[in-house]
C-alpha cells in the first residue's frame, strides 16, 4: 500500500481523495490551508489542515506521516516549492500544472531525483497528451499534430461567453503567457489568444485559439520527427475576442492580480458543466494521405453523493490513472516521467482510467 498525500481540496484534490480512497491499494492524506469539509457520506478518509508554502512544516509532515507520493491540486505558482521538497524528501512528485516554467524546473530536479516526478497529469496537459501519442502510433508518418480541449458550461448567457470551471489562476496563466508549439519542423512561442478558427463538434459551433501549457511534453517527445504540432482551447464563438479586447486594448494582461479580481468577480462558477476533446494527427499511412482523430464529450456526473464538474473528473481520473499506472508496477523509475510513457489501452483499462471511456 502506498501512502499518498493530496495536497489542495479543491473540486479535483477531492475527487482524486475519494477515488484513491476506495481502492486498497492506498492510504490516503487530503491536505489543505483551510478545514477540509467533511464528505457527503461521512467516509473516513484522513485530512490535515496545514500551509504547504512552508517547506519545513511539508518536509517533517511527508517524515512523520511517511509520505511516499504526494499530488499537488494547489494553484501553478505554489508546485515549485512542493516540487523542491518532494525531491529533497525522495517522494514520488505528481502536479496538474499547465505552466511551462513549472515543469521546466521540475524537469531539472528530476534528473537528480530519488523516485519518479510527473508534472502535468490533468486534463490539458495530461489526458489529452496521451491520447495525441495514441494516434501518433496510427500513422507511418505525421505531419501534423493538433490537440484542443475545451471545458465549458452546458449553456452560457454570460457575455464573456464563459463560466468558471476550474482555477482562476491557471486561466490567467493560459491566456497570457507564450504558446510552445513547432510550426514548419521550426519551435515557436506563439501568442496565446490567436489563430481563432471555427470548429464545428459534436452538433455545437465552437472556436479554438493558442493557449499556453497544454501541448505538455509533446515537443520534447515529437518535435525532431513532426513539424507541425499545437495546442488550442475551445470556446463559444466570440470569447477570444472578448478576451483579446480585455487583456490587449485594456492592457490587463501586466496587471494579474486586477485581472483575476475582475475575472472571480464577475465569471458564475458552474457544476453543470461539460469538458469536449477533440485531436487529430494527419499525415501518412501506407503511402497514403490519412488522417485519424480522437473527439470526445464528457458530462458533469453524481459521485459519491456530490455533482462533480466534468472538469474534475477528467483531471481527476486522468491523474488518478497514471499514478496508479506508475506506482504498482515492480520497479519505479527515479526521473522524469511522461504523458507519452502511457498507452491510451492501458489508461481506458485501470480502474480509474475507466471514467474516461464513455462517450458523450
């Protein structure tokens, strides 16, 4: 049985509690700065009230507790210093962060690392990176790789088109910062909030756009043999517009912590809500043009007694998949580890990958 610390009990750290909790493989520990609310049936799962941003109060917690893979579900900016800890400490490190520089730090600790260290294990980066590798493998060569995931509520009359599904933070973080992409067998940091196209999906009129962070490690992986590969967000029509005109011509983008008061204040949270994947990789299969695609639609469901949002459950079980993949088998490796390590067989397959099969 492996011990496992959850730090961040938010939406996704409580699913992802719940989920380990259930199964006997797992002993599990929900960490977060407030009091954990209590689950709806009362189950017995352990929880700890505790600031993770003091790296000597976290270090002596993983000792006394003996911690041997800790999930961060806290806001991007706080997994550096997790990440740091979970090195010096010689635990298992797994974050759900977007965020380049994270992960590029994160990357640089793993290569002295004591056990294994997997950033991005969410949804965008995360679900989506294994299933770009999956079709990969369909095709003798791929030209072009493109991955767009949107999470969105069912129906919006709000004017920004939006409703708040996830952090806040990680929004901004998306929305404003560079875009990693190969263009022309060439790497480029696009801007984010560009190259709008209209996609139409599942029966629904939406838009893509460049946002940061979600193509993950898909460049370092592919980028000497695809020459196209790129990341988008999905929306309703018209949001990146209304996004570029608040962020450019109103300059907010330099001033985040304005932007994120504005966006938490006027942005409805929403439960309801419904997460689309959509993936393609073209290229050519038996001297053949071809092209294969992944699209998918995921619903808000009732589990364990609370609507759990899309959002969460695919970052969630996602998460929740590749850990359990890494940790049961025999031997674990003390480094970095990948999205693209996974098959996407032998994700559907475990126990928690299991949430992520059934179409919408």
């Amino acid at each position: 049985m492996d011990k496992v610390m959850i730090l961040g009990a938010g939406h996704v750290g409580r699913l992802l509690a719940r989920l380990l909790h259930e199964s006997p493989s797992y002993d599990v520990v929900l960490v977060d700065v407030h009091n954990v609310l209590p689950f709806a049936d009362g189950v017995n799962l352990k929880t700890m009230n505790l600031d993770a941003r003091d790296p000597d109060v976290l270090a002596q917690v993983f000792q006394d507790e003996k911690i041997q893979a800790v999930v961060s579900c806290l806001p991007y900016f706080l997994n550096i210093a997790v990440a740091k800890v979970a090195h010096a400490s010689g635990v298992a490190y797994f974050d759900l962060t977007e965020d380049v520089a994270t992960t590029n730090l994160v990357k640089g600790l793993a290569q002295t690392a004591k056990a294994p260290m997997m950033p991005q294990c969410g949804l965008a980066p995360g679900l989506v990176n294994i299933i770009a590798a999956d079709l990969v493998k369909k095709l003798d060569e791929v030209e072009t790789l493109e991955l767009c995931v949107g999470a969105l509520p069912d129906s919006s009359s709000h004017p920004l088109k939006y409703a708040l599904t996830w952090s806040v933070d990680g929004l901004i973080n998306e929305y404003c910062n560079p875009c990693p992409a190969m263009v022309g067998g060439v790497y480029r940091e696009l801007p984010p909030l560009e190259g709008v196209k209209d996609i139409h999906l599942l029966n629904l009129q939406l838009e893509s756009f460049h946002t940061s962070g979600g193509v993950g490690t898909l460049i370092d992986t592919y980028g000497k043999t695809i020459p196209n590969i790129a990341y988008k967000t999905l929306r309703y029509p018209g949001h990146a517009a209304l996004m570029r005109f608040l962020l450019t011509d109103l300059n907010m983008r330099d001033d985040r912590e304005t932007l994120k008061r504005i966006l938490s204040g006027v942005l409805p949270e929403n439960t309801d809500d419904c997460v689309y994947i959509y993936v393609s990789a073209k290229g050519m299969k038996q001297g053949k043009s071809a092209e294969v695609v992944f699209i998918n639609k995921y619903h808000s469901l009732m589990l364990f007694g609370e609507r759990i949002p899309a959002i969460a459950i695919t970052t969630a079980a996602s998460c929740a998949a590749v850990m359990d993949l890494l940790l049961q088998q025999g031997t674990k490796p003390n480094r970095l580890v990948t999205q693209e390590e996974f098959t996407l067989s032998d994700l559907f397959a475990n126990q928690f990958g299991s949430y992520l099969k059934s179409e919408g």
